[in-house]
C-alpha cells in the first residue's frame, strides 16, 4: 500500500502568530500529492522541505478567509519561478474564483505569463472532485452562516460557503474540518469509520468538540487551529482531550509535524 501522510504547514488561527503559521496542510495518498489550503508562508515551507512544486497534483481551497488563502498568490509566484510546467487544479467555492484571479492578475500574475495553467474549478456542496485515484468530497460548513446573514444582501457577489472534505483513496479515509461554525458540522465526514480527522479548535469549545468526537467511528483525531485561549491552557486542554478520547487518539499538531497512517 502507497504512503499516506500529512504535514502541516500551518497550524494556527486567524490570528497573527509570532510562533505558528496560517492553516495548510500537505497530503500525500495514492501516489499523489495535495495542499489543502494555502496559508502563508506555505510556499517558504514547501521550499524549507524540499517539496517540488511541480509534483503537487491539486490545491483544495474550503473557503476565502486570509488565513486559509493568503499564500496562495505566492504559491502561484512560487510555481512559476520554480519553472513548474503541469497544469494545476485550483478546487474552490464556485464564487470565489472569479475575484481568486483577479487577485493574481493585481500581483501582475497573468495566466498567459505563466508557464503551467491554472484550471479553476468550482466546488459546492457535494462535489466530488478527483486527483488520481484520490477522491474529495466537498461538504458545506455553517462557520460563514453570521457574514451570509449580515452581509449577503450588500455583497450578494460574494459566496459565503465554507467546506469541510472527505478525502479517500489508497483504502483510507481521511476528513479535513476546515473551519466549522458548530461541531455538529462533522457529520457527514462521520457518516462510516474515519482513519483520520483533522479538525480545527478555533471555532468551538474544547469540551465539546471532544464530547462529540468520543464515540464517533474515528481511529485518530488530528487537533489544528487552536485559537489564543486553547493555546494559552494548551496543557488543560490537551490533558481533556487525551482523556475524552483516548491518549492515543488525540493528536494536538503543531506547524511540520507529519502523521503516517
């Protein structure tokens, strides 16, 4: 069976960190390679690891936030500098791929500039979108659901559809959280047994993200995004989570870590 890992780029919040990067992870399953996210500096850390920029297959985006996305126009820099030539699939909610590449043309990164294309492709809730033999289903959070409600009338060109994933392939199944508005987000990836879940703490309350997750079919819990308070008690906090869900379950990551399963 191919390897199957993670390596988190960046494990922060939305905040700024001086100790911790913004969210990216990089995914490598059935002899393929995938960065889901693309906080900064993603693309100093791929370079730090020796990554080669033309061997990643696909960029998954689950929403427009900084944080998830501010890397990316570097990344792009990155890849062209770097001399990549394969096409690159961009998977991201469906309205932002438009102002996506307006932002890249304002960095003055023109499609015909570029020696690789960029193939834009749109997600929305239930998408299945396929790398290789790796497949990701995309399945909305409600972490926007507070901007929808306040500010989709004003700016109704904007989407406001975050995604959590369901990646499978090489016999594993993986869910990535993205970033969720309540905990109960995480039930379709929980639908049947789960080798990894990588989800965030930064949008819900520790106790009861673990409560949730005590008896939910998953061999092992990745816990990212620790937002300022969960890191300012990191060792309560750890110490409940390993005690909710087991000390070998929880897994309480940090920016280069990599996780074989």
């Amino acid at each position: 069976m191919s390897k199957a890992r993670i390596t988190f780029l960046g494990t922060s919040d939305g905040l700024p960190s001086a100790d911790r990067h913004h969210a990216s992870l990089l995914l490598e399953l059935g002899g393929r390679v995938i960065l889901l996210d693309c906080g900064e500096p993603c693309s100093h850390t791929l370079k730090r690891m020796g990554v080669d920029f033309d061997g990643i297959g696909a960029v998954f985006l689950t929403h427009m936030h900084s944080d998830h996305v501010g890397g990316f126009p570097m990344l792009v820099q990155s890849m062209w500098l770097e001399r990549r030539t394969r096409p690159l699939p961009v998977w991201l909610p469906r309205r932002a791929i438009a102002p996506l590449r307006h932002w890249l043309h304002a960095c003055y990164l023109y499609e015909p500039v570029l020696p690789f294309r960029l193939q834009w492709r749109p997600l929305a809730n239930g998408t299945v979108a396929r790398c290789g033999p790796v497949r990701v289903r995309a399945c909305r959070t409600s972490h926007l659901d507070p901007a929808r409600a306040a500010f989709a009338k004003r700016h109704p060109e904007i989407g406001f559809d975050p995604f959590c994933f369901l990646i499978e392939g090489a016999g594993k199944r993986i869910g990535y959280s993205g970033d969720i508005g309540r905990v109960e987000d995480l039930r379709l990836l929980l639908a049947r047994p789960l080798d990894l879940l990588v989800t965030e703490l930064a949008h819900c309350a520790p106790g009861a993200m673990f409560e949730f997750l005590r008896d939910a079919p998953v061999k092992r819990v990745a816990l990212t995004h620790l937002c300022r308070d969960a890191r300012s008690r990191f060792a309560e906090v750890r110490r409940l989570g390993r005690r909710t869900l087991g000390a070998g379950r929880a897994v309480f990551v940090d920016d280069g870590d990599r996780l074989d399963f």
